[in-house]
C-alpha cells in the first residue's frame, strides 16, 4: 500500500471531514528501481546498419555537463536530451561529478539496483547541502539521483557519475521543475487542479481530472503565513488547516457537499526537518477512501463537476503519466 494511503487515515469523528494526509520521500529510490538500460545503438545518429551508435552533438554536451547545469527530454528512453537554461523546464540539475574507480576495479561486475541506490545515496546525498547553500527537505520534491554509464560503457572501465536533483512523482515519473535548485521551494506540493492517478490503492502521478484518480488537489496553503514563530507541532498544524482547507474546499467547490459526493477532505503536514529546510507549504486535497481503510478509492472527474464523485463502477487503477522515470545513462568518458 502507499504511504500516502496509509496516512490518509479516516477522521476519528465521524461527522467531520478532516483526514490527515503526510507528505512523503520516494525520490531516488523509485527512480533507480524503475531504470532501464538505455540503447545507443539503433535510435540515434550513426547507429544504422548495426554499428555503435553515436550521441547527437546536444546529447554529447548533456552527458558531459559540469555542476549547475540542468537537462531534459522528451523520449521514454532520454535518448533527446540535452542541455537548457536552469531557468527553463528541465527534469536533472546536475550538482556533482564522482569517480568510483576506486571502489570498483576493471574487474568488478557492473553494480545491481541495490547496489546503483546505494551508491547513489553514499556517493551524492553528502554534497548536495553544500550546492544547494541549504538542507535539502528529505521529505521534499527534490531527491537526489545520479547519470551513470551502460553495463557496456562499464565493461570498458567507465566508472564517472553525475550526481545531480530531479522531482520524482509518487508513480516515479520525474517532473519538470523550473529555475535553479538552489533558488526552489522544497515543499512536495502540486497546483490546484492537479490530480494525481490512481495506482492499485495508492497515489500516481499526475493525470487529467477526467481519468480515475486517487485525490484532487484544491489549495496551496503556506503555514509560515500564520506560524511565525518557528516550527508549529502537528497537532498545531492541524488545528489551523482545518479551519483553512474547509474554507479553501469550499471555495474551490463552490460550496459543495463533500459528504453527498462521498468524498474527504485532507491536508498535509510538515515534519521539522522539512521546515528547517524552508519547505513551509502543504496542499489541501479530496479524496475517496476505501472503507477498509486499505489505500483510496478510484475517482472521476473533477471536484467542482458533478462528476466528481468515487467511481461505482470500478474503475480500473491508472499509474499515470510522465516522463522518463530515470534520468539517462552516461556516455561515453566525461
């Protein structure tokens, strides 16, 4: 089941529609467990007629690009990328290069998923407060991840890595983020009007509100705003977004019956550390659980229409959409 199901747990009165929902940190670890081995060999210039592929010029700079530089793409196996602005929409700001050639002779077999997770956790985490001039939020949308070469490309010897930041959707989908990382808000929240797919009893990533979804977000809410005194207990928290978030759901609803439409109201939480790192918001969302309280209920349709209610004919789960859950491999020796 989801974290997130887990911790939209049902309201302990009955008669109210508060629920309390958490964010949560997935980031690298989903990224790394969904990566694929990209093939160089046939999709891009110079691969035809079975040849070793060759990197376009574009995507040549992107794999050799120094800290502070940010990448994107488009195809499912990054095989476009390249580098942008930071300022642009991009899905990898680099902040780091590391060698492990040290740790991994000619000799040693190119690592497992596991093996990439921890390498990605030891060999990345431990600079990037330094490129960033600030914590990084372990509960926030930013983790960390790395480029890294082909089985191929470490079968001859290459052991260089980017170290670098991406926003990994609950489904492991990365998303696009705008300016440098440095100058971001932490805070794991999403626009008004997101919502976010349905995947087994758990949360996905983002789909259009007519396809089955497992919650709605309707409101952004700062908490610094209202605590101005340093980091507000949970308890604290709740008691003031619960005030807020039913009067952000009725604004964003019109005033509409949530009971009648067999939905929930919920909201976030921020743990210290996050507000330490100056991740201070948090998202006000609906959602419709299922009533053994195992993960959420499949809806369609948006929360302002009248279609906004749990789907009763059961609707098949949804993992959402995306970009390339990964960023790409390395190429070649930086």
């Amino acid at each position: 089941m989801s974290p997130d199901a887990e911790r939209f747990r049902p309201p302990l009165n009955p008669l109210s529609t508060r629920v309390v929902m958490a964010g949560v940190f997935l980031g690298a670890v989903i990224a790394l467990a969904l990566s694929v081995t990209f093939s160089w060999t046939s999709t891009l210039s110079g691969g035809a007629g079975g040849g070793e592929g060759k990197l376009s010029a574009a995507a040549e700079e992107a794999f050799h690009s120094p800290p502070g530089s940010c990448l994107t793409w488009n195809a499912p196996d990054a095989s476009d990328v390249k580098k942008v602005a930071c300022t642009q929409p991009h899905l990898f700001e680099v902040t780091g290069l590391v060698d492990i050639g040290a740790q991994y002779n000619a000799q040693a077999p190119f690592p497992n998923l596991d093996q990439w997770q921890q390498i990605a956790q030891s060999k990345c985490n431990g600079d990037v407060a330094p490129y960033l001039g600030h914590p990084l939020d372990p509960y926030g949308k930013l983790t960390t991840n790395l480029l890294r070469p082909s089985a191929a490309q470490w079968a001859d010897g290459d052991r260089q890595l980017r170290c670098g930041l991406q926003w990994a959707g609950p489904g492991g989908g990365l998303q696009p983020t705008t300016g440098p990382a440095k100058s971001q808000d932490q805070s794991a929240v999403w626009d008004p009007g997101t919502c976010l797919a349905l995947a087994g009893k758990g949360v996905g990533d983002p789909v259009p509100c007519s396809r089955p979804h497992s919650y709605e977000i309707i409101a952004t809410i700062d908490l610094a705003t209202h605590f101005k005194d340093g980091y507000p207990k949970q308890d604290d928290q709740d008691s003031w977004l619960d005030t807020e978030c039913n009067k952000a759901a009725d604004d964003y609803t019109g005033k509409a019956d949530l009971n009648a439409k067999k939905l929930t109201l919920g909201w976030d939480l921020r743990e210290q550390e996050s507000w330490d790192a100056g991740s201070t918001k948090v998202n006000c969302k609906v959602a419709a659980t299922l009533s053994d309280g195992s993960g959420f209920q499949a809806v369609t349709g948006s929360v302002k229409d009248d279609a906004g209610q749990p789907d009763a004919t059961g609707a098949p789960s949804d993992q959402g959409g995306g970009k390339s859950s990964t960023p790409p491999s390395s190429s070649g020796n930086p």
